[in-house]
C-alpha cells in the first residue's frame, strides 16, 4: 500500500486534481512525502498523480457516506504528518430577482440557501469532520503535525458578488484560529490566504490586466508560491494560528 514506505510521512491533500492541489501534491511526493489527495472525477491529471504513486481517493464530499469512507480510506496510515484543506468552489451569488408582485420569495430563499449551504460546506464543514475525525492519526505523528486550510483573501474583506463564498472562507479561518487553541504544542494549524495566484486559460487579456492591477506587485506568481508556503509552514517549528496572506500587497493598493 503507498505511504507505508513513505520517508517523511504522509500528507492528505483535498481537492488536488488540478491547478494548485495538482501542483503541491506532484510537488510534494517528490520530495519523499506520500501523498494522499481527494478527487471527484478521474481525469488525466489524476493518472498523473496516479503514475506518480500518489493515493488518490475518490470523494464527493456533499456526501457524508463518501467522507466516512474517504476516513476509512486512511486507515493504511498509522500517522498523518498534515492535512492540507485545498477543495473548494467558487460560487456565486444568485442575482436578487426584480421586487414585484409575481416575486417567488420561497424561491429565492431556496436559492441563496442552496449557494450559502453548499459553499460552507466545502470550505467550512467538510475541514471541521475531516479534521476531528482524523485527529487521532495527527497526533500519532513522530514530530509536530500540520494542519493546514487555504482560504482567500476575501475572507478579511469581503466580496459583492461572492458573499456566501467570502463568509465560508472566513468561517475556515475562525476554525483555523480555535483549533490552534486547542491543538498546540502537537499540531500547528494554520491557514494560507491567497488573492490571485493564477489564471485560468479563457481569461482574457482585458480582465487579466484589470486582475493585474489589483496588487502592488502586480503578478499572477503561479502555484508554486503556495507550495513554498506550504513548506515554510511545514517546516517550521513555532508558527501556529496564523493567517499567511498571498496577495501581492493588495491590502494596500488604495483607490
């Protein structure tokens, strides 16, 4: 079974079968971690990771059952050095429907509810179960253990159009903040939050440039920024509850 051989122990990515989870996770195993990620549809990205040996465990994780099993999954490892929280979703809001007297309120009301349900559940639940039900094999690690939860930058500032994505974020930054209360000294937790890491191909070159301009370095750096964050964290021995921002300096690039 991979990662009984493993040399520096085994790390679980959620969500790692394209952009910065395929990337870490590639990454990561070749430096003599084995990896174990969670992916919702077989892809050529997945092979990939696949050919690299990297465990990959089948999830959809709106799914209880397919968590429980996901769980289960683990039980070929005696410890878990960390658990990187990548799944996510990026969801808008549903339009707010004209106010009239043909106005379905009941509809609307399922709408909002299905976008907030399904965007805390991703980003917030799924990292609250996943985290406590494998607590026990974090701690059973030879060294200090990691948890790790990416977020985004608009969790700190929120966002007009993604406001059910922007509470969840902020809600896996709560979490990220009481389970480094609870956890220390046996497993550091903390949460990377980035701005805009990189494009996707159909971006334009229009909205590239407006993107651009939102930052003061005014790059798009590629995953492997957050793969050097990932191993700043796991390397060190004292950093805990800490929220690290990617965003180029966008905190400060006022109107």
């Amino acid at each position: 079974m991979p990662g009984l051989t493993a040399n520096k122990g085994v790390i679980i990515i959620t969500g790692a079968g394209q952009r910065v989870g395929l990337h870490c996770a590639l990454a990561l195993q070749q430096q003599g971690y084995q990896l174990v990620v969670s992916y919702r549809t077989q892809t050529s990205s997945i092979a990939a990771l696949q050919q690299a040996g990297v465990h990959c465990v089948r999830a959809d994780f709106n799914q209880l059952t397919d968590i429980a099993a996901f769980v289960e999954a683990m039980a070929a490892y005696p410890a878990i050095r960390a658990i990187i929280h990548n799944a996510s979703s990026w969801q808008p809001d549903i339009p707010l429907a004209q106010q009239n007297g043909q106005h379905d309120v009941l509809n609307q009301l399922q709408q909002d509810a299905a976008v907030f349900d399904a965007m805390h559940q991703v980003h917030a639940k799924v990292p609250y179960l996943l985290n406590r039900a494998l607590l026990p094999k974090l701690l059973a690690a030879d060294d200090t253990a990691d948890i790790i939860h990416l977020t985004d930058f608009v969790a700190s500032v929120g966002s007009s159009k993604h406001q059910a994505y922007a509470a969840s974020k902020a809600s896996l930054e709560n979490l990220t903040l009481s389970l480094a209360r609870q956890l220390a000294p046996n497993v550091k937790v903390n949460a990377i939050a980035p701005a805009l890491v990189m494009f996707n191909e159909h971006d334009d070159e229009a909205y590239r440039q407006k993107a651009l301009a939102k930052s003061l370095m005014a790059v798009a750096p590629g995953p492997d920024e957050v793969l050097q964050t990932v191993l700043y964290l796991l390397h060190s021995h004292y950093i805990t509850g800490r929220i690290l921002a990617l965003d180029g300096g966008r905190h400060l690039k006022l109107p």
